[in-house]
C-alpha cells in the first residue's frame, strides 16, 4: 500500500482527483494518510475532513523565522511515515532537507507544458495569463519529480490541451484541470503505486 501525504494550498480540486481515483479503484494500492496546507481556510481541508483524512495546517505565519516553519512542517511529513508526498497546488517553496531525504518521492503537478511556463513566478492563473500572452495554440500540465530547483525534476507524465479563441486566464485554467491535471496525476499515482516508475539518469522510465 502506497501511503502518501497530499500537500495544498487552495480548493483541492487536485486532491479531489486523487480521493475519487482511490475510491473508484482508479488509483490501486494507495491511501492518503494525511492532508497539509498552509492556508488555514483552504477548501482541501474541508475536503480531506469529508472523506475521513487526516488534515493539518502549519502556517509560515505561526512562525517566528522561516527554518522554524520549515522544521514544523517536515516534522509533520515525517510524522506520517509517507511513502510519497504529492504536491497539489502547494504554493510553498519546500525545505531543500525535505527534498534530499525524499529523493525521487516527492511530486508536483504543474499547469503546463514543462519547460513552457515553468519556475519561480509561474503558478495558479499566472501560468495561463502568460500562455496566453505568448500565443500558444497548446498548453497543458505536467506531473514530474521534485528536485531542488524550481519545476526541473524529472518528468513523469504529460498531457496537452488546445488553447481557445476566447479563452481568458480563467476558462483556460479550468480546461486544463479537467482535461489535463484532473487525469494525469491520478494516472502518474497508479503508475507509482504499481511498481512501475523508476528514475534513471534525471529521467523516468516506465515499465510496461
């Protein structure tokens, strides 16, 4: 049984992906044991509380210094016993500690086409109003590793979805959720729960 933490910032349409995948048997082999953010009024908490998972909040404000922060919130990870941590819309820069301990079982979901769109700056509707101003006729998401820099893990898996006339930040981002994310980070965790992701040489292999 693979036993993950979900980390979130926001709604959790993410993490609502991942509790009907396990429900639906979509998602084998997997359970979520506990559920973090660091928004105290995040949705996803309220999610996780529905569904009977374990919710938590450590908060960078309840901190006097950020290594405090830091040092709450792996102790919190730590004390799930994870076999990996999904990052859902977590909007939290991650301890570089935390990173190296949980080399290659941590993963992220981001809202586009990696390397399009991707590193310090680019998150929530910040990412769509870029790919708009470029342009691009195709964006997406993509479901990759975390290492120490910012979106340049390995990636796991990528799904694209066409670009709109009309489209505005907003009806943009909830295509991408629900023809992208809402379907890759699912099938990346089954992938994972099987047995069937390794990482060689800074990329994924995936065994048939």
């Amino acid at each position: 049984m693979l036993r993950i933490v979900v980390c979130v910032s926001g709604g959790g349409t993410n993490l609502q992906a991942i509790i009907d995948g396990i429900a639906q048997r979509t998602i084998a082999n997997t359970q979520i044991v506990r559920v973090i953010s660091n928004n105290k009024k995040a949705y996803a908490l309220e999610r996780a509380k529905k569904a009977g998972i374990e919710a938590v909040c450590v908060s960078p404000r309840d901190y006097e210094t950020r290594e405090r922060f830091n040092e709450a919130f792996v102790q919190e990870i730590d004390q799930a016993v994870p076999d990996l941590i999904v990052l859902a819309g977590f909007l939290v820069v991650i301890p570089p500690q935390l990173i190296r301990r949980y080399e290659n079982r941590i993963i992220n979901i981001h809202p586009s086409l990696i390397p399009s769109f991707c590193g310090t700056g680019y998150y929530g509707l910040k990412v769509h109003e870029a790919a708009l101003a470029r342009g691009v006729r195709i964006t997406g998401a993509t479901v990759h590793f975390v290492d120490e820099g910012t979106d340049t893990g390995p990636i796991i898996m990528q799904q694209a979805v066409a670009v709109l006339e009309g489209d505005t930040p907003e009806t943009l981002q909830k295509r991408v959720m629900e023809e992208a994310e809402w379907v890759i980070l699912p099938k990346s965790l089954n992938l994972i729960a099987n047995g069937r992701v390794t990482v060689a040489d800074g990329q994924v292999r995936i065994a048939e």
